[in-house]
C-alpha cells in the first residue's frame, strides 16, 4: 500500500512533496515552492500523516532515498533531498533551472 501511493504522486513533470504539516522544514519547504510560478497540478504536497500508513510511507521513502525523514522532495523521478537540500539548490540558481527542464513553471 505504502509503495504504490508513494509510487502514483511521483510523476514526470511535476514536483512532489511528502510533508506532515507540524513539521517547521516542511512548512518552510512549502513556503520556498509556493513562491513559485508553477504551472496548474505541477506541485504537489502530500501530508503522510492523513494516512494511516505513516510509518509505513517513512519506510518506503527510505528506501527509495535513503532517509525516513520529511519533506522529501521530488522533482520528477529524483529526490533532491530534504529542506535544507532545496534551499541549496534555490541558492545556487539550480531549482529553476531544473523545474524548466521538466515544464513545471509557468
């Protein structure tokens, strides 16, 4: 169940992220993306903890990235990381760059 919902949000040309809303790097994640111009249904946050399955999802997430913790951003098929990660990558002019690359923006 875990690995199949996790599976269906992460999409060519869309940017996913797996957050729990409590959490400050995800709301600090969601403020960094929404400044954004994204095209309509190209970015996504998906709140794990309106699930039942979690935990369930953590574990997955691991094993598809290599950490439990969120957010977990996808950009398309790659994971660039966590908060800290995108922050990075937005500093160093590369997020644009790369949401082109996929047609998210506007």
């Amino acid at each position: 169940m875990a690995q199949e919902f996790v599976n269906s949000k992460i999409q060519p040309g869309k940017v996913v992220v797996f957050i729990k809303p409590t959490c400050p790097y995800c709301r600090r994640t969601q403020e960094l993306l929404s400044e954004l111009p994204f095209k309509q249904g190209a970015l996504e946050f998906v709140d794990i903890t309106a699930t039942s399955d979690t935990s369930k999802i953590q574990d997955y997430l691991e094993t598809l990235t290599g950490a439990r913790t969120v957010p977990r951003v996808f950009i398309g098929k790659d994971c660039i990381g966590g908060c800290s990660d995108l922050i990075e990558m937005h500093q160093r002019g590369e997020l644009l760059k790369r949401l082109n690359e996929i047609g998210a923006l506007q």
